[in-house]
C-alpha cells in the first residue's frame, strides 16, 4: 500500500480513475434529515391530538379541566418515558431498526372501505350521535 496516496499497488495498475464510493440509503443526510424530521412531525402530531380531543373528553366523562389536564400530561410523560426507553434499545439494537418499527408501529392499521354493519347502530358511532342530537 502506498503511503503517500493510500491505493494499493493493485488499484494503481488497473490505469482508470478510481471509481466513486457507492452511496446507498445510509448515505444521503437530506433523506436522513427528511427521515427525523417525519419522526419528530409524528410525536408533534401526537400530542395535539391529545390536546384537540380533550373538550370532547371533558364532556364525555362529565371530567373537570384539572382532570383533563391530567389525562394530557400523563399522556406526555408516559411518551417522555417510552422515548427514553427507545433510545436506549437504539443503542443497543441499533438505531436505524428502532426508528422503522417504531415508525411502522405507530401508523394507523388499514381499515376497510366502509364499517361494518354491525357499527351503523353503534352509539359510538359520530353519524348516530349527530343524527341523535337533531
């Protein structure tokens, strides 16, 4: 090996230019950047889910804002705490494997075009309540 430009002899005997370094997923920091910014949107979109759904909350379980205000925070903390555990399984698995099954954890599972039948009569159901309430 050669120690003034570190190719081997055998790469200098070729007589063409070295080829660049293939660069796979790993190697664009724009898609990486684009990746954590996604992550980071999601734990975001979260916590305002929580936070848009508590007047509904509040008047469902007749809950007072203190009460409510409870149900936000341990909703937080309890996403603090399994962050800090993630991070730790990253570093132990890997960070790149934590963040796709986190990721792939975390989306919706795919519903069918229309409910069931047996969900049209559902008190659950937000049509019934609206149609309820006229």
């Amino acid at each position: 090996m050669s120690r003034a430009t570190g190719h081997t002899a055998a790469a200098e005997g070729q007589g063409g230019p070295p080829s660049p370094p293939r660069r796979g997923v790993r190697g664009h920091p724009w898609l990486t950047l684009l990746t954590l910014s996604v992550g980071a949107m999601m734990v975001s979109l979260d916590g305002t889910i929580v936070t848009v759904a508590q007047p509904a909350m509040q008047a469902d379980l007749d809950a007072s804002l203190t009460g409510i205000q409870w149900v936000t925070n341990g909703y937080l903390l309890a996403v603090a705490a399994l962050l800090i555990a993630a991070g730790r399984l990253g570093d132990r698995y890997g960070h790149r494997t934590v963040f796709l099954i986190g990721a792939a954890g975390s989306r919706p599972p795919r519903w069918p075009s229309a409910p069931p039948a047996a969900w049209a009569g559902s008190s659950h159901c937000a049509s019934s309540r609206v149609s309820s309430a006229r």
